[in-house]
C-alpha cells in the first residue's frame, strides 16, 4: 500500500472522541503515582498539608485571598450559599441553560430558584434579566460560566451591589477563565469550583473548591465542610463531611502546574475548528471581548441537530449535548417552572446546540476530521430532500 494510501486508511479509521483522559495520563502518569504514593505512606489520608498546600495554590491561581477544597462542586455550591446566609424563603436567580447542580444547591439549602434567560451570544446570564427578576425575596444570584466562558459580571455586579444581592459565581466550567484581565475566582462574594475528572482541571475522583477574597465567608466553609468542628469534639454548628482528600489535591497540585498549558492547547484547538468551519451553516463559539474562554466545552448551534449527531456517530465522532433539557424543563424542578417566564434565548438554543470533542490533546488532524463529517452532515441537511 503506498504510503498516502496508508494515511488515507488511518483517517478512515481514526475516531475522535469526546474527551480522551488516557491521553493525559500518559503525560503525568509517573509523577501522579509518585505523588499519590507519598500521600499513601503519610497515611494522612483527609487533610493536612498536601490539602493546606493545593488551597493556597489554588487561591494564588484564582487570583483569591483564599480558597477551601470540598467533596465536589455541587458542595461547593451549596456550602457557599449556606455561609452567605441563603436558605428558605429566599429567591436565588440563576439561568435555566446548566448542569442541574446549580439549582439543586439552590434547592437543597431551602431556597428557591429562578430561572432567567441567557445572552444569545455567549450562553452566559443576561443581566438585564437578572436585574428584572429581582423581588422582596432576592436574596442571591450565581451567574454561571458556562461552557468555560465568564459571565458578564460588571453589570452583574453593579446589580447586586445596588440591590443588596449576594454573588455566587458557579466556575465549575471555567478554571482559570480572565475576565477584564483578573482571573474569576474573586469577582463576586464566593466561587465555586468543580473537579469532576471532566473538567479542565480534574481530580482522580470528586472534588471542588470554594474561592473568595472574604476570610471571614471561608473560614465558615471550612466549619461547614467538616461538621461544623472548632476543635476535635467541639462542634459549634450542624456541618457535613464535605472534605477534599489529600490524594485529590496531591493530583490537583501536579495537574494545576501544567493547566495554563492544557487550556492553551484547547484554545488552538479552537480556533482550528473555527478556521475549518467558516463559511459553514455551523454557527461557531463566540469570546466576548476582554475575556477569555476556557473551552470547557465547544458548543456550535445547527439545524437539524439529531441528524447530524447521528452522522458524526456514524463516522466515529463523539458529541454531546450541553444541555438537552433546561432546568425549567426537568421534572425535578417542574416546582420551579413559572409559566410567565421569558426564556426564549434558551429555549431556541436547547434543541440546536452540539458539543464537539474537545481535550488539550486532540490533534489538528482530530479537529480536521470532525468538522469535515459535520460539514458534510450540515450540507446533506440543506440540500432538498430527495423524490
Ligand atoms: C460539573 C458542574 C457542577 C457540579 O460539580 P460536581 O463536582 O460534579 O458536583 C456544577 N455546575 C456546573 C455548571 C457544572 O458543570
């Protein structure tokens, strides 16, 4: 077989996939088990000082005075409404386009959620709306930033300081994400982190963080997280067991030296699917100016949308869909529904956005297979239906 034979065959045969975990443990494999190894012979399994060490560097990341690692990051959502003092009878806004973790810390702390529309271009909250669903009750809003992009917070901000509103930044998707510069992490009064193995930095199992420049609103976390403790056997209020391990953190730690790199590496990525895909009907990403995106996620929009996950199944690519139903649609939340609500932005975005693979090791060659079967599944959609 002659060589360009050769390649041509291996193209055909190459599947992309959505995410590729494998592949960066190959680049940290050793220095994971070496790491972990350590913690194994401390035998200082929860807490202590490979914990202590990843939240100062974490923090120092986030450009944040200080920051506490919890179980995952829905703890770290719910933790931080609980320390800012949100619990029932009081209104949360937050958008209807997440994971359903958002509303459900929300929900669990005995708050209610209220689900307003995104801006179109960047999936992120719309402040107008926020500002436009605040009542006697409002006690807090998390502006979420999805798919790695921040949410507008200047006006979110200027909002919330005006009406007295409590900001909770839902960064589960969006590690080391800059807006106007400074990275998110202290922009409102707590943030919260995710390290879902999934997520640009990724814990070996679960685990989340909560930042904040508030040593007072950290130092209650901290309580909250190890069941309200003071000291060995004095509790001082009803806590959980929300704890970052120490073998977590010792991952965290080596995988947070080289994220700046792998967050480098997804943004080529982008901008190659980007170069790939112009001119096409796929509507591609947008970075609001002065921020950056994480690529967390890289969300296009297309007609037809089942049709052409199925063709880019059907060609070994994997995609996803972030997120299918939103909030106010789930079951879990119909409580949370209300009819009179606007959310047309996300509801005309629900049925058409696409998730393409996206890691810091898909190669341009990946990237050039993926958007060439969408292409050619976008063109078959617009082409007229065949007698
Ligand atoms: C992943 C995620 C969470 C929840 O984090 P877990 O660590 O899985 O509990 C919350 N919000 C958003 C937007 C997420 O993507």
């Amino acid at each position: 077989m002659s060589s360009e034979r050769r390649l041509a065959a291996m193209g055909d045969d190459m599947k992309v996939p959505f995410v590729d975990l494998k592949a960066q443990y190959a680049e940290i494999g050793d220095d994971v088990m070496k790491a972990v190894g350590e913690v194994f012979a401390s035998t200082r399994f929860i807490g202590g000082e490979v914990v202590d060490a990843f939240e100062s560097e974490f923090a120092q990341y986030c450009d944040a005075a200080h920051a506490v690692g919890v179980g995952n990051g829905t703890d770290a959502l719910e933790l931080a409404l609980q320390a800012c003092g949100v619990g029932a009878g009081d209104e949360v806004v937050t958008q209807a386009n997440s994971f359903i973790a958002t509303a459900a810390a929300i929900v669990r702390v005995g708050a209610t959620p209220v689900f307003v529309d995104i801006d179109a271009a960047s999936y992120t909250i719309d402040p107008e709306r926020v500002e436009a669903a605040i009542t006697p009750r409002t006690k807090a809003v998390i502006p979420v930033h999805l798919y790695g992009q921040p949410a507008d917070m200047d006006p979110i901000l200027e909002i919330a300081q005006r009406r007295g509103l409590v900001v909770i930044e839902d960064a589960a998707q969006a590690h080391g994400a800059r807006y106007g510069g400074r990275r998110i992490g202290s922009f409102g009064h707590a943030a919260c982190f995710s390290f879902y193995p999934g997520k640009n930095l990724g814990a070996y199992g679960d685990g989340g963080a909560v930042t904040s420049n508030d040593p007072d609103l950290i130092e209650r976390i901290r309580k909250l997280r190890d069941h309200g403790r003071t000291s060995k056997y004095e509790h001082a209020m009803v806590g959980t067991n929300s704890r970052l391990d120490a073998v977590q953190a010792a991952i965290l730690r080596i995988k947070l030296r080289r994220l700046d790199a792998w967050s480098a590496q997804r943004a080529q990525a982008a901008a190659w699917y980007a170069e790939l895909l112009a001119g096409s009907a796929v509507s591609t990403p947008s970075v609001r100016p002065g921020s950056t995106h994480m690529f967390h996620l890289y969300v296009v929009e297309i007609d037809d949308r089942e049709r052409v996950a199925q063709a880019l199944d059907a060609q070994g690519v994997a995609t996803g869909i972030h997120y299918p139903i939103p909030l106010h649609r789930q079951p879990a939340l119909a409580a949370y529904a209300d009819p009179a609500a606007d959310l047309g932005r996300t509801e005309r975005s629900a049925p058409r956005i696409l998730s393409l693979p996206m890691y810091p090791e898909i190669t341009r060659e990946m990237v050039t297979r993926v958007a060439g079967a969408l292409r050619e599944a976008v063109d078959g959609a617009q082409r007229p239906a065949a007698e």
